[in-house]
C-alpha cells in the first residue's frame, strides 16, 4: 500500500494543486481532450488575435503623442 501524504495539514492552495494534479496524473482520454482544450485556446488568443486585431494605432502613428492625439480626436472631436 502506499502512503498517501496528509493533505489535511496542508494549505488550501497545496490541497487544490495535489487535487487537481492527482487526477490528471490518472486520467486517459481527459489529457487527450485537455490537449485539444489547449491547442483551440492558442488558434483563439493567438491567431485570430493576430489575424483580425492588428495593432492600428502603430500603422497609423509613430509616437506616442501622435497616439494621443489620434484618440482623442476620434473620442472627442468626431
């Protein structure tokens, strides 16, 4: 039989992490479906952002007052 730490004596947060890491170490097709989890949030933080949110204010103005001032003229003065 092996011996278990006692998790009781422990933190909070040292419990949730021996929680959550004991179950993926036992887990089979979960670490499968984890991995297709990971893979879509990169295509959505990663490409997409890169894709439909290009950095405009930079193709547009090239200090940082010029920044300022873009914005607020279309805040303001549109």
């Amino acid at each position: 039989m092996s011996e278990q730490p006692d998790h009781n004596k422990q933190g909070f947060w040292s419990r949730v992490f021996h929680l959550y890491y004991d179950g993926f170490r036992s887990m089979t097709v979960g670490k499968t479906l984890w991995l297709i989890i990971g893979i879509k949030l990169f295509i959505f933080f990663v490409i997409i952002k890169m894709i439909f949110f290009p950095n405009f204010l930079s193709s547009k103005c090239d200090t940082e007052q010029e920044k300022t001032e873009y914005v607020r003229h279309q805040l303001v003065d549109r």
